[in-house]
C-alpha cells in the first residue's frame, strides 16, 4: 500500500480517532467521525487491530477473545461470534483454556 513513511499508521489511526484529523473528513455509513472519540468509534464496531501477536499472555486464549467483545453487550451475538472463530480456527477452540503466551506465533495471529 505504500513504503514506509507513507502514513499508512497514521491514516488508520485517525480514522480510528486514536490521532485529530487538520482537514477534511473521515466519513463511515454516512456519518462523518472527523471529531468523534476513539472509544464512540470502537462502540461502532470500527477498531485499530496493531499488527502482530499482541495477546495478554498471562490469560487464557478464551480471556483474550472475550476482551475482544467488551463493548458488545448482547450475549448471545457474543456466543455466536466465539463460535464462528472456533469454525474459522479449531486450533483455537482446542487451546481455550490454554495461557495465551504459550501459543506458537503463528497461533497467536489466528
């Protein structure tokens, strides 16, 4: 997309509202998040995921992928979307209750 220095960090991190735009607007479903606070964006369902492994390795691989779906608040959406990522990733399901910092890396992107 673009080398480094391009402003790729930069752009996701303003539409993410984590960095001010100084001009033009940041448009998503129509509604523009030019000024609005990074934790209203996330509530949107819109967040920045660093690239990496960027997993609480002290807990479980279960604890990290709850932290995932903090501000959702319907339970069963919840049940339905951890059941989809134990489809997607079976290794993942297999590890539930396994430290989070014990995956390979490989495991730890999934």
């Amino acid at each position: 997309i673009g080398a480094n220095g391009a402003g790729k960090t930069t752009i996701l991190h303003t539409i993410t509202g984590l960095v001010q735009a100084k001009h033009g607007s940041i448009m998503f479903g129509g509604k523009d998040l030019t000024k609005t606070p990074a934790h209203r964006i996330v509530s949107m369902g819109m967040a920045h995921v660093p690239e990496g492994r960027r997993v609480f390795a002290q807990l479980s691989v279960y604890e990290n992928l709850m932290l995932g779906a903090y501000t959702r608040r319907d339970k069963a959406e919840i049940s339905e979307s951890l059941e989809n990522v134990f489809k997607r990733f079976p290794r993942l399901q297999e590890r539930c209750t396994q430290a989070a910092g014990t995956l390979s890396g490989g495991e730890q992107q999934m």
